[in-house]
C-alpha cells in the first residue's frame, strides 16, 4: 500500500501501472545499475554487431512485456501532463517519430519511478529532473 500510494505520485501513473510495477518488478533495488533495470524492463536499444560494425536495431525484443506496455502507456500521459516531459517529447518528435519519441520518455519516465520508488519519497514535477537525468 505505501509503495503504491509512493508511486501513484509520478504524472502518468495510476493503478494499473503501480500495481504492474509492483508486481512484476518487486522492488528497483534488486538491480544493481540503472542499465540492469531498463534491461528488464526492455527499454534499451537492441544492437547487432558484426566485425567492427555496431548497429543499433530499436528497441530490444527481450522484455516484461506488461511491464514495457504500462510504462509506455503511462509515458503518452506524463508527456501531455508534465511540462518538462512535453518539453522533452517536443523536442524529439522533430527529429524522430513519435512512436520512437516516446519510447525514450518511457525510458525517462521509467528511471523517475526508480527514484521515486527507492527513495520512497513522492514525486515533484520539476523537482526530481535533474537527479533523473543525471543517472
């Protein structure tokens, strides 16, 4: 109940997204990088490699699959809700598509719900960004 109350504070999240969250992830400090954890959760870009050549594929088909879905559902909401997070999402659907946009505010979205939940301290629009995007 606290954790869902806690996380409830973060625009975009209601209870279906808390309870996802709660029960496919149990806790944020199982991992031990924020890397790890967006891993999980796939949303980090999928890579194929070959010899000396990398290339980056979208997203990585490994995933929660719930736990991605609700992440990027609740990501449509906090971009519309958020100032900072329609800044963002602004700024990159002029040089992406929209589609591609939000999966990086999903991604945004995703590292604000690990500090909110680790912390357990409730979420401030404009006051939690820059620990965010420093991680």
């Amino acid at each position: 109940e606290p954790e869902q109350k806690i996380l409830k504070t973060v625009t975009g999240v209601a209870d279906i997204t808390s309870e996802t969250l709660i029960a496919e992830l149990i806790h944020p400090n199982r991992f031990d990088t924020d890397n790890q954890y967006l891993s999980y959760v796939g949303l980090i870009p999928s890579t194929a490699s070959s010899g000396e050549k990398e290339i980056s594929c979208g997203i990585t088909p490994r995933r929660r699959g719930k736990l991605r879905h609700v992440l990027i559902e609740a990501a449509w909401t906090a971009s519309s809700k958020d100032p900072e997070l329609a800044l963002v999402y602004a700024k990159l659907c002029t040089r992406m598509k929209k589609n591609q946009a939000i999966v990086r505010i999903a991604r945004k979205l995703a590292l604000r719900i690990k500090r909110v939940w680790t912390h357990m301290e409730p979420y401030r629009i404009n006051a939690n960004i820059e620990q965010t995007s420093q991680a």
